[in-house]
C-alpha cells in the first residue's frame, strides 16, 4: 500500500456488495477468479501469435494497439489524475487470495485492457467477439470477488476499455484504407 492512500470514496453499496462477494468465497470459485484475473500473459501470447498469421493478423494488430491505448489512458493516465484507494487498502483484514496492489483502483485497468481486447474483437468478428465479451466480463468480475477495486472502478473500466477497442478498430481500419487507396493509385 502506498504512503499516501489517495482519494478514499466509495458508495455504502459498493463496500457491502464486496463483503457479500467475500462471503461466498470458496476453492472453485477462488480457482476461477485466480485463472480470470491472471490471463493477461496468455492472452498476451496468443495476441503476438495472431500476428504471425496473415489471415489474422488485422486483428493482431488492433488489439495491440487497443492494449496499448488502454495502457497509456487507464494505467498512466487517470489512475494518477484520481488516485482512488483500493478497498483492501482500506480493509486490511480481509483475507486477500492475491497481493493487495500498489497502484491507485481508478478506474480498473485489468477490466479495461480486458474490454478493450473483447471490443475489439467483437468489432472484427461477432463469432469470436461474444465469447471474448464474456470473458472481459469474469475477468471483471474477478477484480471485484478479490476485493481490488470497488465496483465503480469495474464499470468505468468497462466503459473506458470498450471506447479504447473502438478507437484502435477506427484507427486499423483508417489505415488500411489509407494503405488500400495508395497501392491503387
């Protein structure tokens, strides 16, 4: 935790709809919510082989991009304009299945990289989109049922995720049709 916690606000409903996920705790949903919260190394991985592919590549690309937009508005951006405290900064004593982390909660920014890929993906194809959604949702969830970050950080994440897998789908497809227009001409 840091020395300085920052901003503490929070709704009364957002504290008790936390404890009520903390008291469902148990091994297979701790399981699952562990999995969900700690996939961004595969996803990562299977982004980069995404690339590789000609026929896949385009989406490679976008989400690349919408990661790092992601990154630099969530992560380096309004987290340290708000400096939210984290839930588990301010209740220590609730047993954490993960390190409470360092940085500030608002927005979250493992739900916006998640809504910025599944965005992005479902943008590109509606096949694969809906199955990512639903995963950039439980990931979500997952931040919530480890007591990381209040509910409202998880809706803004949502919301700021989403308009950075728009923004990386616009600017791909802006560029190739630039790209398309130059070979033709």
């Amino acid at each position: 935790m840091p020395q300085d916690l920052g901003t503490v606000f929070y709704f009364d409903w957002e504290l008790k709809f936390l404890h009520f996920l903390q008291s469902i705790h148990n091994p297979v949903l701790d399981s699952i919510m562990l999995f969900f919260t700690n996939s961004g190394n595969i996803i990562m991985i299977l982004i980069l082989i995404s690339i590789v592919y000609p026929k896949t590549r385009r989406i490679g690309i976008q989400l690349i991009l919408a990661s790092f937009i992601s990154q630099i508005l969530i992560n380096d951006g309004l987290k340290h304009l708000i400096t939210r405290c984290r839930p588990c900064w301010l209740e220590p004593g609730v047993k954490l299945l993960v390190d409470c982390p360092n940085s500030y909660s608002f927005p979250s920014g493992h739900t916006s990289g998640f809504f910025a890929l599944a965005t992005a993906i479902f943008l590109s194809n509606k096949k694969f989109g809906i199955p990512a959604l639903v995963f950039a949702s439980l990931g979500a969830f997952s931040r919530l049922y480890l007591f990381v970050h209040w509910p409202t950080d998880v809706l803004s994440g949502i919301l700021s995720g989403a308009l950075c897998g728009v923004l990386s789908f616009l600017i791909i497809d802006a560029l190739i049709n630039i790209f398309r227009k130059k070979n033709k001409g």
